[in-house]
C-alpha cells in the first residue's frame, strides 16, 4: 500500500457518520430507561474501546492474542489503589499506565517476533498473568518478608489479590452515569486512534506491518514504533479495564480469561482490520449479537455460532463489514 | 509446512471423541478404534484444509491464525453441543494389568503409550527421509515455489501433511483419553503448548521436539511439585519466553 493510497484514504474521512452515531448515542438513555439495557450499551462500549486498543498493534503488525492480560493489570491495579482511599481518578490512570510499562516490558520480547510467535508468547502472558494472581499470597508475603528485614513494617493481605474481590463505592453509582463515561473515553479512545493512523506514527506502523525490511531501509525506527505501539495499545486496553472493574462491581482473575483476548479479535475483524471505524462496527455488531443470544439463553452455541461468524469472515469477508458501510454511504451521501 | 494451525489440540480433543464414540457404540478394543478415529480424523484434517487454510494461503499468516481460532470455537462448542461437556473415559481391555518393576508399577497402557510414541516417530522419520514423498513434503516446507517448479504437487502435499497432522493427532487424543478422563476442553492448552514445545526444541527439527517435549514435562511437573499445579501452564511459558530471549531458533537447528 504506497503513502497515496493512505493519504486519499484517510482524508475522505466518515465525518457525517460519526458524529450522527455520537448524536444517537447521547440521546439513547433519554429514549431508552431500562437499567438492562444501558447496561449491555455500556458492556458495548467497553468492548469497543477494548477492540480499538487491539486494532491499534494490529495496524502496527503484532496482532496480541493475549490483551485480556493489559485488561486484567488495569483492572486489578486500579482496585488496590481505590481500594486504599485514592481518588478513583488516578486509580484509573494508574491502572492504564502501569498495563502500558507492562505492556513496555512484554513489547521488548516481541519485537524480535512476528506473527505466531508473537501470538504465542502474549497468548502465554496472559496465562503467566492467572498463575501470578491465583499464586498471589506467595508473592506478597515475600515483599512483606522482604521489607521486614530492611526495617521497613510492610503487612500487606497476601489474600488480598485472590479470588474475586472489588466493589469499591466510585462517586458515581447510576447507570446513566456509566453510560456516559464509556460513551465519551469510548469516542475519546476511537478518536485518538483515528489522529495516530493519520499521524506519522500512523503510517510507520502500517509501514512497518506491510515491509519491515523496506520500512527500515526508509529510516523508521522499528523498535522504537513498535515499542510506542505496544505501549499506546496497552494504555488503552489498560484504561477500559481499569473502567471496567467499578462498573462490574468485582473483578476477578477471569478478566485475564481466554474469552476476553479472543473477544476483540472477533470485533475487530468483524468489523474491518486496520481500519478506525471497523473496531466500533464490530463491537456493536457483535456484542449486541452476543447479548441478544445470552438473553435467548444459547450459552454454549453462542460460542459456536462466534467461530462460525469468525470463520466465514476469515474466508470471504477479510476486510470486514467496513467496506460494506463505505459503500451504502458512498451511495447515500455521493 | 509453515502453517500453522492452533486448532491442533482441538483436533486432537475430536480423535479422543471419534474414538469414544465408536468404542462406546461397537465395544470394540479402543487401541483398535483408534486407527479407523485415525482416519477420520485425517479426512477431517484434510477438509479444514481444502476448505480452511488453502483459501488463506498467502494472504497474510495472521489470516491463519484467526481462522484457527474460528476453529477452536467450532469444534469444542460442537462437541460440547453434540456430547456435552460430561467427563469421559475411554476404558481400555489392560486398565487393570500392571507390570511390577519392584519401585514402581507402570500399567500396561502407559506402556503401550510409550510404544506408540516411539513407533509414529519412527515411522514419521522413516516417511520424511526415505519415501519419495517424504522428501517432496520436505522440499515444500523449505521453499514452496522452487518444489513446485520439481513437479511436485504442492497442494496435494498441503492436504497430505494436514491429514497425517490430524491421524497422529487423533492418536494423541485416543491415548490420552485411554490414560486420564477427558472433556471437550481438554485440548485447547495442549494444542497450545505443543507449539510450545517445537519452538523450545527449534522449529523443524524432530530431534528438537522429542528434546523439547522430554524437557517441559520435566520442568511442568517439577514446578507443579514444587510450587503448585496453577504454575502448569504458565510455566511453559515462562520457558517459551526464556528460550525466545536467548536463543531464538530454539535447542536444535531443524531443516
């Protein structure tokens, strides 16, 4: 894909669009008042922002198989620091940044790696990162051995990252609050990674997915993109945990779950790889899917019916719904 | 072949199924079900691949990867819709025999086990170097458009090699079922950690992966003893991570 084609693409940005989906979405918890509902829109939210943070290191060519893992370090990092009387604000922003040096960490092991391997080794992270938190008390009773013996008095609880545990009461308990704090980090997030595809960032990291060898010969640094990559990505995925964890009432070490990597990955090719609007497409394509078929109570062939969508897409829609859309607007607003 | 398939432990989950399945509706020896599970399963290999992987092929290997996680989903929420999700074991006609070595009693499947191992290996190692079509699976794996201009039936050899992939993987599945209960969600960490495993070992190399098997399940089951069983998974990758920092083409140098 030359610099042109990127160019022309990204100007010919899906403005009227978006900012009547924005439109629809500040006025559905006027229209809509049932708590389930603005529930599954939150959870809808949650995701898209999840997936968008995974779009954002596909673009750069490290497609993560194990995000649940920056998601979990979020969310768990967050609860310990709320749950020790600090302002939820920086709970939060704490949450993200450490999933981001974390994710700065796991980044420097990937760079070398590619495709499969890189799956491998973050699929493997998220793993480590159950057998962390399930083995936790361990951990926690050495560093407090570890400052005893400084001189320093440390008791932590070794229990206090087992099992599920959380609620912590956030200053903001309605539903319709929730609603609009997903609604705005949600555009915030969708539209920051929109600035860094149209950024120099942006075209190093598709640089460096379609030709490493070419990109570097060009003069981009591709550790550090890669790196920066990593680290953007991780921030957000970091963040929408670290807002997932109040609105769920509990977090426990499920959120580093097989399911939650894998989520995103549906959402995003659903809804078109690489692209900006592809990550939201899919996630409320598929979440309101997914939903609609809990409430029809097919647990188990909903997972089915997931693979099934996920395998048809790979095969016959590889670009995702987003061409679709382009051309129902292209049609519509000529 | 360079692809790559991490629906390969699923594929292993539906041998120990056919297998149950058939043993259970016949009553016949499951050692002897397990070669007709076999071939299924090796259709079934070859149907993921004419319909799956071929139509992905040179598109990107990302393409892989997701359509093998599309996989995962299928088949283990298939098997679950179709047999439920119940703990099962396939009993084999020597479960109570066991050979006394004076400190430990070993069963006589654990044996037999053992004997499988050794005897696919053999036979995969005696297929890749001495038969004709060994040698043209090699060739495709090292460089797929140079095999082609040999003559060689590149896409029939993608459909053999998926299909031997899937019968041994059937194999592993119908011998792990005979040894420990199993469910439909057995297969997924193995599946996982089989690639763990060839790239501990160096990815091509046969020696490598019998090195590289031998030495995770030392170290899994140390670290289990020692530190607890949530430490299993984990640490093969620990291991993974370890070996890719240091030394990234793994143990051995295959092919």
């Amino acid at each position: 894909m030359s610099v042109k084609e990127l160019l022309g693409r990204s100007t010919k940005s899906p403005f009227i669009i978006y900012s009547l989906m924005v439109l629809i979405g500040l006025i559905l918890p006027v229209v809509i008042t049932d708590d389930f509902i603005i529930r599954i829109l939150i959870l809808t939210f949650f995701f898209i922002m999840f997936s968008a943070s995974w779009n954002l290191l596909a673009y750069s060519g490290q497609a993560s198989l194990g995000h649940a893992a920056f998601l979990g370090i979020g969310g768990f990092v967050s609860t310990i620091i709320v749950k020790e009387g600090i302002s939820p604000i920086i709970g939060v922003f704490s949450g993200a940044l450490i999933a981001a040096f974390v994710g700065l960490l796991l980044g420097i092991i990937c760079v070398r790696l590619r495709e499969w391997f890189l799956g491998l080794v973050t699929f493997g992270f998220a793993i480590i990162m159950v057998a962390l938190i399930n083995e936790s008390s361990v951990f926690i009773s050495a560093i407090n051995n570890i400052f005893n013996m400084i001189g320093i008095s440390c008791s932590l609880d070794p229990d206090m990252l087992g099992g599920s545990f959380g609620i912590y009461s956030p200053n903001i308990v309605s539903p319709e609050h929730y609603y609009y704090l997903f609604l705005f980090t949600m555009i915030a997030t969708v539209l920051s990674v929109h600035l860094i595809f149209r950024s120099k960032i942006g075209f190093a990291f598709a640089a460096i997915r379609e030709n490493e060898a070419e990109a570097s010969m060009m003069g981009v640094d591709i550790t550090r993109y890669k790196l920066i990559a990593f680290m953007i990505s991780t921030f957000m995925a970091g963040f929408a945990g670290a807002l997932f964890a109040p609105f769920n009432y509990f977090i426990n070490p499920d959120l580093f779950s097989i399911h939650y990597s894998f989520m995103p990955i549906i959402m995003t090719i659903s809804g078109g790889i690489g692209t900006v609007g592809g990550p939201v497409i899919g996630g409320l394509v598929i979440n309101l899917l997914w939903e609609q078929m809990g409430i029809m109570g097919m647990s188990i062939s909903r997972l089915l019916i997931l693979g099934i969508i996920l395998i048809l897409e790979v095969l016959f829609l590889p670009k995702g719904l987003m061409p679709l859309i382009k051309k129902i607007r292209d049609r519509c607003f000529g | 072949m360079k692809v790559v398939n991490f629906a390969h432990g699923e594929v292993m989950m539906l041998g120990a199924f056919a297998t149950y399945v058939i043993w259970t509706s016949t009553g016949l020896n499951p050692y002897f079900v397990m070669f007709i599970s076999m071939i299924l399963i090796g259709c079934f290999g070859i149907i993921i691949e004419r319909f799956g992987f071929r139509r992905v092929m040179g598109t990107g290997k990302l393409n892989e990867i997701f359509l093998s996680l599309g996989l995962i989903y299928v088949i283990q929420n298939g098997v679950v819709i179709l047999w439920s999700d119940d703990i099962k074991k396939i009993e084999s006609p020597f479960c109570s025999n066991t050979l006394d070595l004076g400190i430990l009693n070993i069963t006589y499947d654990w044996l037999i086990a053992i004997g499988f191992t050794v005897l696919i290996l053999i036979c995969l190692h005696i297929f890749l170097t001495g038969t004709d079509t060994g040698r043209a699976l090699r060739a495709t794996s090292q460089n797929h458009e140079a095999a082609m201009l040999m003559g060689i039936n590149v896409n029939r050899i993608y459909m053999l090699s998926f299909g031997i992939g899937a019968a041994l993987a059937a194999a592993a599945g119908t011998v792990y079922g005979i040894l420990s209960p199993f469910t439909p969600y057995m297969g997924t960490i193995p599946g996982i950690m089989a690639f763990t495993v060839i790239i501990i070992g160096g990815l091509g190399s046969i020696p490598g992966a019998i090195v590289g098997g031998l030495l995770l399940g030392i170290v899994q089951n140390f670290t289990v003893f020692f530190y607890g069983g949530a430490w299993k998974e984990a640490v093969a990758f620990i291991m993974l991570i370890i070996v890719l920092i240091i030394r990234p083409t793994g143990l051995f140098k295959g092919d």
